[in-house]
C-alpha cells in the first residue's frame, strides 16, 4: 500500500491526478472464509481491520448489500465524545476517543478530527446540579470535564442568546471530544483492511442463513452461497432482521435519527454544542455547513429520511439558542436508522450460536464507538471471549438485570 505524503500529492498532482493507485479493491467472493463479517459501515470494516493488522486473521470478507458506508456510518453527525456517566460506558468511550485522536496517523488517511469540545449547556439551576454530579461522574471515570458558568459558557460561545425562552444557567464541556469526517473514517478503515488482504464485497445482500440450533453454516447472499467459520453481524439498525434468520431474537427496536445541514457560511462556530432540555445539537462541519440534530423519533421504523414534524421542533431551538443563524436555509436532511437497545447500551460480542457474534444496540453513539468497537469485536472474535471492555455489554445482562441505562448520556427520553 503506497503511503500518502506531500510528494506523492505533488507527484499526482503533475500528471492530473490520473495515476493514484485505488484506495481498496473491489474483490469476488469466495466459497469459504475463516470470518464473514454482514455490513460494510464503519464497524464492520473496523472489525476487519483489526483482525487483519492487530489479531493475524486475514482470510475475512465484508459483505455490503450495497456500497461501504452507504448506511448509517454516512448518515450521521460526526461527533466524538467520551463523557458518558457509568464506569462501563465512560471506559469504553474513553478507548474509542483515544483511538480516534491517533487514526490518522495510524491508518495513513486524514480523517479531519477536530477536538474543538463537547459543550453541554442546562438551562436551571436543578438541570445545573445534576449536571454537576455528571461531571464528577465523568472525572471520576478517568475522562476530562470541566463545569463552566453562565459568563464562562458566553466566552466559549459568543453567539449564543442566553436569555433564550430556558435561560441559560451554566454547563460543562469535554475539551476532547469533537468531530471527523465520516466518510473518511470509512475510506481510511477500508483501504487498510483491503491492503492487509481482507475481500471487500460490495452489493452482496445476505438474504438466508444456513444454520443450526448452534451454528451458522453459510450466508446464502445475492451472490452466492458464502461458508465460514465464523461470523458477525455489524448491520446497525437492521441487525434484528438478519438475527431472526437464525432464530434469534435481539432486545433491540429501530429508530430513526434525524439531522439536517444549512448552506454553508464562513467558519464561525468552533465547538459543538448540545442542550438536552431542549433537545438539539450543532456543530460546524469543514465545508462551513451547519450540521443540526435533535432528539430520536419515538416511533419505531426504518426510514431514513426527514421529517417536517422533527424540523419543526428543532429548527425552532436552533433559533432560540442561536439567532444569529435564523435566516440560513436548510439544505439538506435525513435519518439514520438506529438499534436501540432496552438500555440504550450497546450490545457486543458472542451470541448463543457459538460461532455468531454481534455489534448492535449502538443506539445513537454507534459513530463514536466505530474505533473501539471494530478494536474490541475483532479481539473477541479472535479469542472467543469478550474483550475485557465488552464484558459489561454481553447479552446476558437482560437475563441477569445488570442494565446500564445510559439513555440521559445518549441524549435519549425513553
């Protein structure tokens, strides 16, 4: 795999761009793999990745039913963060983040991540308590956060009204956390997944499974049958479906999440920020695009598109905390389609087919966790037990009641 610098780009540049070597190969299929990972977003090729380059198993295929991160891992907000309140989820995340901080180096690919902070503002003094509680929480996790007050939240922010209909109290931020671009996290995972041997498969939809009461014999796929000796489901928000093909029935629903962008404008909002009270969130993207998200619909469905209902809600308290955009157009919206486990946790790692495993449950946090959780599963599949950090997000928590309810965290009413 030839590695990008300055001279290479130079050296292309010259000749019109027209000799860069392709970023992955498209491969064929062939009749047998020692793992079959369903989902080419960006969990499933992280997790082929690491198999290859971290855990020495490079006989693995990716099946996409359509084109690598053409699902959720391209229908999202971008967005990095670690400051979540159970040890459980603030350890994971925590890894993710760390991760994310030194991809580009390590996957030769610039995925743009900006650490420009996690602000999360409350708007009453009760709303300021607990948001003090969950700061602690935070630090006492072993991740950065740090209270701000109402003047301290104005400096960070100087175009934000805070005599809004909720006036603004205080709130705290994770200098750490901020964005990439999503599209280049995909590219990045599947070049070096693709260098280091594994077959990606594009517009195979896996249709059936042959099985029995304790294993998976084969995905029966659009382009033939597929054999393995093991597999993994990384098909967020469908993963339900492609389960009860093989008699398993996972305690997660489907939800979408919607999120629009503005036209773009010169760079004028240096953080990301986020109100639970009255639920949106912003940030500004690279291409000066302001990319806007509220809450997650309370319905259950597939759909991945917007919604005049949820633009009606958001809008409005996009306004309300940041006048200075009132008069930007919407250009663009959708939805990504999110597993929500009964938690809002995720769900990671063997499942009662010795030799299936699964990434699901991600909720709202799947972009955050696509590192750690590609890092973790390709470790589990490996070894046949959890990775230490999966450990509290095993399947059997719902039989044995040790949930981990991070709906607050997740920005999730539920």
């Amino acid at each position: 795999m030839a590695r990008y610098s300055a001279l290479s780009l130079l050296r292309n540049a010259l000749s019109g761009h027209r000799r860069w070597p392709r970023t992955w190969q498209d491969a064929e299929p062939k009749r047998h793999y020692d793992v079959v990972i369903i989902g080419g977003g960006g969990h499933g090729l992280a997790t082929a990745c690491y198999l290859a380059t971290r855990q020495g198993i490079r006989n693995v295929a990716v099946l996409e039913k359509s084109w690598l991160g053409g699902g959720n891992s391209g229908r999202n907000t971008q967005v990095s963060r670690s400051n979540y309140f159970y040890p459980e989820s603030g350890a994971f995340y925590e890894h993710s983040l760390r991760l994310f901080e030194g991809l580009t180096d390590e996957l030769d690919f610039n995925i743009m991540f900006s650490q420009r902070g996690i602000l999360s503002i409350c708007h009453s003094a009760h709303e300021m308590e607990i948001y003090r509680r969950w700061a602690n929480a935070i630090r006492m996790n072993g991740v950065d956060s740090r209270l701000l007050s109402r003047d301290e939240v104005k400096q960070r922010v100087p175009q934000i009204n805070l005599d809004c209909r909720f006036p603004i109290t205080g709130g705290f931020i994770q200098e750490r956390g901020g964005i990439s671009r999503h599209d280049a996290l995909v590219w990045a995972y599947a070049r070096q997944a693709s260098a280091a041997g594994v077959d990606l498969v594009q517009n195979c939809e896996v249709l059936d499974f042959e099985s029995s009461d304790s294993r998976v014999a084969a995905a029966l796929t659009s382009r033939g049958r597929i054999s393995a000796d093991r597999f993994a489901l990384c098909v967020a928000g469908h993963s339900s479906q492609l389960a009860a093909l093989v008699g398993l029935r996972l305690p997660v629903s489907s939800i979408p999440l919607q999120a629009l962008v503005t036209e773009p404008v010169s760079a004028v909002f240096d953080t990301v920020m986020m109100s639970a009270r009255i639920h949106a969130y912003i940030s500004q993207s690279d291409r000066g695009e302001l990319v806007v998200g509220g809450g997650a619909d309370l319905y259950n469905s597939y759909a991945q598109r917007g919604s005049l209902g949820t633009h009606l809600e958001t809008l409005p308290a996009l306004v309300e905390l940041l006048p200075l955009f009132s008069r930007l157009r919407m250009m663009r919206h959708w939805a990504g389609t999110c597993d929500m486990a009964y938690d809002v946790s995720p769900i990671v790692g063997p499942t009662p087919l010795e030799n299936l495993f699964v990434s699901t449950g991600w909720g709202t946090g799947g972009y955050k966790a696509i590192p750690a959780g590609g890092d973790t599963l390709a470790w589990t599949i490996a070894h046949g037990c959890p990775h230490e950090l999966l450990r509290p997000f095993q399947l059997d928590r719902f039989r044995d009641g040790r949930l981990i309810d991070e709906g607050a965290a997740s920005g999730v009413a539920h």
